[in-house]
C-alpha cells in the first residue's frame, strides 16, 4: 500500500460566524513540509525573536527581516512550491453565499465555495463595492449583520424574527435612491428571501449540516479537493476546530471521492503546539492575512504582497475579479505585481504538487 501524503492546515482570522467586520480577510493555508524541517525552523525563529511561547505572525512581521520571510516562503525555500493559501474577503462571503442561498439554483452546501456561479458572483460583486458609499457605513453594516443571521438557525443569539428581520431591512433600502445594478441586485434578493426561510428549516431539522457562514469549512473542502486531484491518498492535520465534527469531516471526503473516484482523505486534529508544521501553517496564514487585509484598507504592503502572491489559491473569495477568476499571468491584485504562471482555476490547472487537475467541487453539491 503506498504511504497517504500528509498535508498539514491552518487558518488565520477566525470569524466565529461574525462576516460583517470591515476590511476583515480569512486565511486558510495548506503545505507539506517534514516534522522535522518544521520543528528545526520554529526553533530558529523563537530564537530569532525571543518567543517562549507560541509564535505568532505579528511577532514574526514586527522582529524577523526580510530574509526570514523568504526563508520561509520563497520557491527555494522551507516550502518550496508544496504551498498553498485560500484568502477570503469575509464580506464579500456573506454577499455571495447570499445571493448562491436565495437567487442560485439547487441546493447549496455549507462545503461549498459561494460565488462560484458567475450571475451570483456579478451581483454579490457590485453590491459589495457599492453598499457602503451608497447607503453609508451604519446601514450597510446593519443590513449585512441581518443578512448573517438570516442564513443561521434560531439561537439565543439569533432570533426566530431574523428572516423577516432582514426582508423588512431589504424594502427599506430598496426604497432608497441607488445605482441601478446596486437596485436590480436587492431586488433579485427581496424576490427570493423565502428561500432563507426554507434553509433555516433545514439547519434546524439537521444540526450536523456546515453552517453557510463559517468560512472555514468551504476553505478546507477546497484544500482536501486540491491536493486530493494529485494523491490518491491523502491525510489533512488541522488544527482543532469545533466546526471540524466527524460527520463534516466524512462529508468531505465523500465530496473528494465524487470528483476523483477513489481518492481518500483523513482530516486529523491536533494541538498546534504539538505540531510545528501546524505552527508553520498558522504562521503561513498570518502573514497572508495580513497581506491581503492591507489590500482591503488600501494600503497594499509591497513587501508581503509579493512574497504571497505565488501563493494564493485562484478560488479565493476574493473582490477583484481578475485575480478571483485565476487570470493571474495578466491580472493584478489591485495596483500592479501579477503572479507569474498560468494559475488558471478550472479543468486541466495544475495543483500545488504541479501536476493534474485542480479539483473544483461540483456545483450545489448538497449535504
């Protein structure tokens, strides 16, 4: 039997369902690197910066120099090529996982990547763009808390009035004046929002489905399917997560086997302190977090940007379209630095391992 490839996974920005934060970005890396490689260059930067304790990206970015990053992620470095990071605009998230729930077709999973539907794409794009300088700050950042919790199940944090909640804020704004698409797009919203009704049904009926609003989820299905295209076998640690339960687990692996029949993955959990290539992603994804968030506020960190840019996973929840689509030999992140490389998502794109296919997940996939 041929020995299963272990990738190790972690996440930076942890949203606990809360999307709504401004400029907010979630990472998810996934690498392989040896335990001892990991554990070697751990201890060289707790040196380097005099941590006792867990070493975090913000420490890493604040003591170590240039070198140590491109110790860390260049192609010739600790990672090499074996190195992979899905960033989210976790707003953009909510928009789009919106627009797949009430204006998409089928059912859509927890699991899945939203927005990968062009129509639902374009109008969660233009009302994201568009939503805070039309209706100011205040009203969209309330319209988008209602939309979160018109996607979630009742609880002591979410009322049973949130669907209607969200409606009534819904004719309010699209009673006011905005740009015609901004308009088109609420509207298609409004027409659909019993649609969040029957989805909040469904959640309650069955509490082992993957909430809509946990990014985590559709980031990790997305890594499993991308490595999982190029090894038969596969193993994933991750660092401990609630949202990680064996059932979702298993969903995800079945999700692998569909699009590559007989294919397999083991999702372990572990301690991240007792695990340096966890470490290694955690710090991996800190870094990205704050790459993209300087982005996001329009303060674009050169030095970071380059550095993650061959990095970044083409599927990436993400509000440039360019760089969204995986056009990245021609595109841009924002203001210049295209990756180099094809890096087109889709049938025939190559994985982090440089060979097969990408892995998309089928679209609406369902539970």
């Amino acid at each position: 039997m041929p020995t299963p490839v272990e990738v190790t996974c972690d996440e930076s920005g942890f949203t606990g369902g809360n999307l709504t934060s401004r400029h907010a970005v979630f990472t998810h890396a996934s690498l392989r690197v040896p335990v001892e490689s990991a554990r070697d260059e751990m201890e060289r930067l707790r040196r380097r910066v005099s941590a006792h304790g867990e070493l975090k990206a913000s420490w890493l970015l604040r003591w170590c120099d240039d070198d140590d990053l491109h110790r860390l992620l260049d192609r010739d470095g600790l990672l090499g090529d074996q190195v992979r990071v899905h960033l989210i605009d976790t707003r953009l998230f909510l928009l789009t996982r919106l627009a797949d729930v009430l204006v998409g077709t089928g059912e859509v999973s927890g699991l899945d990547l939203p927005g990968q539907n062009a129509t639902t794409r374009g109008m969660a794009l233009e009302v994201h763009r568009q939503g805070d300088a039309v209706f100011g700050p205040q009203r969209w950042q309330r319209f988008l808390v209602l939309a979160g919790k018109a996607l979630r199940p009742p609880s002591r944090w979410v009322p049973a009035s949130a669907v209607s909640d969200f409606e009534g804020e819904l004719v309010a704004l699209t009673n006011l004046p905005a740009p015609a698409g901004v308009r088109e797009a609420l509207q298609l919203l409004l027409a659909d929002v019993p649609r969040a009704r029957g989805v909040r049904r469904a959640a309650e009926s069955d509490p082992r489905r993957p909430p809509l609003v946990e990014p985590l989820l559709p980031a990790l299905d997305r890594a499993v399917l991308t490595w999982g295209a190029t090894h038969r076998d596969l193993v994933v640690v991750h660092d401990e997560q609630s949202v990680l339960t064996p059932w979702r687990m298993a969903e995800i692996a079945r999700r692998l086997d569909q699009a590559h029949p007989g294919h397999t993955v083991e999702v372990r959990r572990v301690d991240s302190r007792d695990d340096p290539r966890v470490q290694i992603a955690d710090l991996v994804a800190g870094i990205a977090r704050r790459a993209g968030a300087s982005l996001l506020t329009g303060r674009p960190d050169r030095r970071l940007i380059d550095l993650i840019d061959p990095l970044v996973d083409p599927a990436s929840v993400w509000p440039d379209e360019a760089w969204r689509d995986g056009d990245l030999a021609e595109g841009t992140w924002r203001d210049g630095g295209g990756r180099d490389g094809s890096g087109a998502d889709g049938a025939g794109t190559t994985g982090p391992s440089g060979t097969g296919p990408s892995g998309t997940a089928p679209s609406g996939a369902g539970p």
